[in-house]
C-alpha cells in the first residue's frame, strides 16, 4: 500500500489495480472514499483498461481472431509498478505481458500518477503504443464515493449538479448491451439530478455521451460537505450504485458495446487508436470540501 498526505488530505493506493483505497480529509475528519464493503461492492476505483463496460458475449476479434475479455478489461486485477513516490504524488505502471497477450494481443505500457494539492487529488492516465502494431483501447475510471458523506443523512438527500444545463438523456443497457433506446433524466432546462435508488434498481447505470458540463458537484443542502468532479475531455460518463450508501462518477473514454455490434474491435464505438511511438494522456480530478 502506497500512502500519499499533506496537510489536507491523506490517500491510500494499492499497488493490485493501482486502486485508491482511502480518501481522508484530516482538518474535516471525513472519508469520502466507498470502503468497499462486499455486501454491496468490493471495490473502491478501479481502472477499466483496456475496455470499458462489457464486449458483446465477453469477446471480440481483431483481424478476425477471436479473444475473450470480461467487463472492464484486466488492469483492475493487475499489480501495478511502482515507478516512483514522493509524499504527494505516485507513480505506477502496468505493461503488457504473455498473459495479457493471450486476450488483449497488444503490446502497451500504462501509468497511473495520483497527485495531492491541497485538498485536490489529480488522478492522471498515460497509455503508450510500445509495439510494432497499432494499440486499439478503451479507458476509465470507477471511483465510488460514500453517500451519504455525513451521519444523519440519507442517499436521497444528495444531488448531482452539473456544470451546465443539460438536455442529454440517459442511454439505456439492453440484455446484450447499449440499446438504442434513451430515456430523459433532466427536466427542462436544468443541471440537478435528486439522487435516489430508482434511478439505478432496474436499469443499472446513468450513461452519458458528450454532456456540455465538464465537472459537476456531489452535496446536499443538509450537509456542510461535498466534492466537485473535474472530467474535461473525458467523452462519456456513467453514474452508478448498487444500491448501497455508495455513488461512483465515473469518466470514460470508452463504453459498452451496443446490441447490434458486429464484434469487431476495430468496429468498437469510442475505441482509441495509437500508431507507433504515440502517447494517449488524460487526467480527471476531485476536490473535496
């Protein structure tokens, strides 16, 4: 465990999945990071790499061989490299290796950089082509945050506000994928989504494509506390829960298949592409009050 402090924040980051384990905030006293209780979702904030959501039966073929990935990609499951710490910043890598290759037959190396300022954590992506081949992936983030933040409180009494209004509707997931159907969230004219359970029982997670906002808030008129989530660039973004006393904002470069895909992950929707030499950087940050 790799464990980052200043004075205002204190985070711990397991080397298996580079995966923050703990948010602290010390003047406020308060973990805003998801414990990852089993009995609702045992983990914390993943990395999706090199896929984000699910391929279409768990397999896809490039240059017509097939290969079989579950949902998320594998990194989430990997040790990571530490490649170097100081107090407020960490560095880890993961590279592909004969086992990745035998399900993902790209050559890569990926950091992580987790960086403190104040009561800011940066969490920074860096995905290079390394091989005589091209690099076809997807990448994302997972983080879950407590909800509620304060004791006394419910789910329901937090909000999503977002930076701008909005008239995006939410894509909805099908029995094999993305369908084609949407389904509206925001009322007219606004930028809040009142959290409740609903939302997510029955149709699994919020997913956005090409919001205008490029952050929005998590907070509740009853409480003092809160954090604001920073995603410029990132194209599409997921909320989810179980339900549990969790929600995950979650970044994406990337997503799930859709129903009628042909399988081909040169086909992929939101797939990146790296020729020879090229590097592929993304950053999204948090911070806390």
């Amino acid at each position: 465990m790799v464990h980052l402090k200043n004075d205002f924040l204190e985070v711990a980051i397991d080397t298996k999945g580079a995966e923050v384990k703990k948010i602290y905030h010390r003047p406020f006293q308060l973990d805003y990071l998801w414990n990852g209780d089993a009995a609702y979702w045992n983990r914390t904030a993943p990395i999706l790499f090199p896929i984000v959501g699910k391929v279409k039966d768990n397999t896809y073929t490039y240059k017509d061989q097939p290969y079989h990935l579950t949902q998320h990609g594998f990194a989430r499951d990997k040790e990571f490299i530490l490649e170097s710490s100081t107090a407020t910043e960490a560095v880890f890598s993961l590279s592909s290796n004969p086992e990745t290759l035998t399900v993902y037959p790209f050559e890569f190396k990926l950091y992580l950089t987790y960086t403190l300022s104040e009561s800011s954590l940066t969490v920074g992506y860096k995905v290079m082509q390394v091989g005589e081949s091209e690099l076809l992936f997807s990448i994302g983030a997972h983080p879950a945050f407590l909800c509620p933040l304060e004791p006394g409180l419910s789910f329901e009494d937090y909000q999503l506000t977002f930076e701008k209004e909005e008239n995006v509707e939410r894509l909805l997931l099908g029995p094999s994928g993305v369908s084609k159907k949407t389904e509206k969230v925001f009322k007219p004219g606004s930028k809040i989504i009142p959290l409740n359970y609903d939302l997510f029982e029955t149709k699994d997670a919020i997913i956005f494509k090409s919001l205008n906002s490029t952050s929005m808030t998590l907070s509740s008129t009853k409480a003092s506390h809160g954090l604001h989530f920073n995603f410029a660039g990132f194209p599409y973004m997921g909320i989810w829960t179980k339900p549990g006393p969790f929600l995950c904002i979650e970044p994406w470069f990337g997503i799930a298949d859709a129903e009628d895909v042909d399988g081909k992950l040169e086909h992929k929707e939101g797939i990146i592409r790296l020729t020879a030499g090229e590097v592929f950087q993304a950053a999204y940050s948090m911070d806390f009050f």
